[in-house]
C-alpha cells in the first residue's frame, strides 16, 4: 500500500504496523503538513453487520474527545478505495512497553508521574463516556522519554470495539508455536473474564495491572497458558511487593495498586483522579496537580463527516448441502478463555485443528490412521494419496467442523458461535440421518464445552 493515497490526500510513506483490526502506516500530508498515521481497517472487520454502526458511534465519539494526553482523531472515512480509514495525530516517541524492556523496574515518582499524564487523558474520557477497554504498555507513547520532560499519550481510544470477529490463534489451539499479543489477557479485568457488564472501572484494573508491572519489573500474574492466566484475574490475590524482592514502594502507594486490582469494580478506585491522588498520598507528591494540563479547557464540538456507506451487490442464493449440519448459540465467554476450551474438546476427542482465523476455526474429527490433509505432497505423489484416503467404516466417517464466532455487541465479551458440521472431503455419508445425529452430538457436545 505504501506510496498509495488515504482520504485523496494523505500519502503512505511507510508501515508502522499492524494489528488485530488495522494495517498502520505513516503517512504524509499535501503541502508539507506535519506527518500522520493511516489506519485502514482489516476487510475481516468490515464484515459485520453492526461494524458501519460502530465506525460511525466511534467516530463521532472520538471526534468530540481531545485531550492534550490522547492522541487526536484528524480525518475519517468510510468508503474510501483503501476500506475504512482512520487518520490520527502522529507521536513521536516511544511505547511504555519499550521503556519496560529496556528499564525493568521505574522509580515509584517517576511511575507515579506517568500515571498523572494516563490519569487525566482517561478521567476526561470517562467523563463523557469513552472506555478504552484495552489498555497496556503497548497502547502508551512515552515522549521524551528519561528527561525531566517526560510525559505520556494514551493511544488507541475508542477503537478496541472494532473487533468484531475474534481471532483465535492456532497456537492457542494446538499448543504449538508462538502466540502473539499475549499482553492484552495480561491486563484484562476480571469483569470482562466473566462476562459482566463493563463500566469505567474496567479501565482502571488495567491500570493497576500496569503500575504493579512498572513497580515491580513483573506482571502480576505470570502464568504461562491463558487459561491459567484469565482464571488468576479472577480468583487469585497478585504477590505482596516485599515477598518478590520489592521493597522500595511506601506501602500506602502498594496499596492504592492492589486496591486498583481488587476483583470487584465497587471495591477499586471509582475513578481515575482518586487512584492518581491514592498512589501519591505514600509518596506525599500531588500527582494530579503536577501533571495537569496547562489552561487547557474541553474543546468545542468539531464535525466529522463519515460517506454513506455504498449499496449491497445482491448475491446468488447457494444451493443447500444436504450433509451440513449447522446450529447456532451464545455464550458469555472472552475469547481466550473459549479458545482454552475448544483446545482441551480438540485433544479430548482426538481432533486436528486445521486453520484458525478471524472468526473462523476449522476443526477435524474421527480422522482415520493414515490419513494426510491435502497438499501436504506434491506431484503424482500428492494426486496419489488424494485418491488412495484411508478407508472407514460406514457411520464412522470424519467430520469437519466449522466454527464461526463473531461478536453481536463488538463492546461485550459476548460470542456468537455456529456450529457447523460436513463430511471431509472425500468421505461422504451413506446414511443421512445417522449423519445428522452424530453431528448433532457433537454440536451438544461443542456447547457443553463452551459452557453454553
């Protein structure tokens, strides 16, 4: 994409890079204006009913939200050639998590500092109703980083909701290789865990998790797998400073850390001031006041104008396969934790996990001894082993299962998730109803597992 144009105006010059809802480029704007950042909105996000309805609320909320400790919405639109876009005031800087890295362990004052700048740009949010809802290292810009002009921008407001459709990475179900972007599990809140409602406070578990993170050089909970990890936010108390070698925190400011991490939202902070104002009172420093923004006063509303969104292409009716076997249901379950489940229904029942992407896992079921997945040789050797597949016993034959999951509100932990059921490739049925039965087991079977 890069040397493309956004919005007719805003040159690619370079990605930044990407995440779960959007490619990020540096971009340049005409008559040498200061440079931009580019989000263009993954074409898997785009696909949800309610995303045009969530680009627009998003929008226009964030249009009405600046603050000098956020970074600034500039430009949007939704029908440009490039998808959704997203243009924001770029920051030049570095991530807290790259100051984490590098650092390990910060001074409590200088902790207590950045969560003044952190504390203001989400007590302004909260104010007119904005919940960041994903807050970590990685979502924090450190300017000037290590000079007495240090301050911070919180990047990314608004905009966890676009995730639609979850991802589930094939690592998380087969436990083999890498998974990326551990961090966000790390800092979720317990309410979030559970499905309840999210309010504000939500925000402010996250922030708890960061400041034990800064204080300490470790997060609070290290477990290695997900499940272990979301079950530890909700059961488990995080270790004492002293009992991991941490001893140089007051303990009035260790504290107001743990109280950001009780379970419960009415047990924290109630709001982003008052954990400021509780981590500096150990300290006897006003974070609050020293971090306040110079005469800044809330701006008044600007107006973004987001195109109407272009007319569906009517679309050709497929003719029904009568060996599909599909159901649909909800649960209130982080994506994570489901993630942990449908692993522990893919090894309990001998299952393969085949590919996994945004909102989409495909799994295999009953596969025979022998049995190679297409493509896996080459040549008459591969053509061979396509038309020589192992052989069953009729009613016995293997079953591919689709899962789709999406999100019917983008902002709760609530999935919607189908099941759906055909023969693999190769192997079709010689008993339908027999067929339909033991796909409707499965489904049963899926969504005890799911907890549904």
């Amino acid at each position: 994409m890069v040397g493309r144009t956004a919005l007719g105006k805003y040159t690619l010059v370079r990605p930044l890079g990407a995440g779960s809802n959007a490619e990020v480029f540096l971009a340049q704007q005409p008559r040498g204006g200061p440079p931009v950042v580019v989000k263009v909105i993954h074409p898997h996000v785009t696909e949800h009913p309610k995303f045009r309805q969530l680009f627009d609320a998003e929008v226009r909320s964030m249009a009405n939200f600046q603050h000098p400790y956020a970074v600034r919405l500039i430009d949007a639109a939704y029908t440009d050639p490039l998808g959704p876009c997203l243009v924001m005031e770029y920051v030049p800087g570095v991530t807290l998590e790259a100051v984490v890295n590098l650092e390990r362990v910060l001074e409590p004052e200088r902790a207590g500092r950045l969560l003044g700048f952190l504390g203001h740009a989400l007590q302004a949010a909260h104010e007119v109703g904005i919940i960041h809802r994903d807050l970590k290292p990685a979502n924090l810009m450190v300017l000037d980083a290590g000079t007495p002009h240090e301050s911070l921008k919180v990047m990314d407001f608004g905009f966890a909701g676009f995730s639609t459709k979850p991802h589930i990475q094939l690592a998380e179900l087969t436990g083999h290789g890498p998974i990326h972007a551990i961090g966000t599990p790390a800092y979720v809140s317990p309410e979030m865990i559970r499905g309840d409602p999210v309010d504000t406070r939500s925000d402010l578990y996250s922030v708890g998790v960061i400041l034990y993170e800064l204080l300490t050089g470790r997060l609070p909970f290290t477990h290695r797998t997900q499940e272990k990890l979301l079950a530890a936010h909700v059961k488990d108390s995080p270790p004492r400073f002293h009992k991991i070698g941490c001893g140089h925190v007051p303990p009035a400011t260790e504290m107001a850390v743990h109280l950001a991490l009780s379970k419960y939202a009415n047990e924290r902070q109630q709001c982003a001031r008052e954990l400021v104002a509780d981590f500096g009172r150990g300290l006897g420093i006003d974070f609050w006041e020293a971090t306040a923004p110079a005469g800044w006063e809330p701006p008044a509303e600007p107006e973004v104008i987001v195109p109407p969104a272009p007319s569906a292409e009517p679309r050709r009716a497929a003719r029904p396969d009568p060996f599909r076997v599909a159901s649909v249901f909800e649960i209130a379950l982080p994506e994570r934790m489901a993630a942990a489940k449908i692993r522990g229904f893919v090894e309990d029942f001998a299952g393969q996990v085949v590919s996994s992407e945004p909102g989409l896992i495909l799994l295999q079921l009953g596969l025979p001894h022998g049995y190679k997945q297409p493509g896996t040789s080459s040549g008459i050797f591969g053509w061979l082993g396509t038309a020589r597949r192992p052989a069953v016993q009729k009613g016995n034959e293997p079953i591919e299962v689709q899962l789709h999951m999406d999100k019917p509100d983008p902002q709760l932990t609530r999935l919607r998730v189908e099941v759906a059921c055909r023969p693999v490739a190769g192997y079709t049925p010689g008993n339908l109803a027999g067929w339909r039965d033991r796909c409707d087991k499965v489904s049963s079977i899926l969504r005890q597992y799911l907890g549904a």
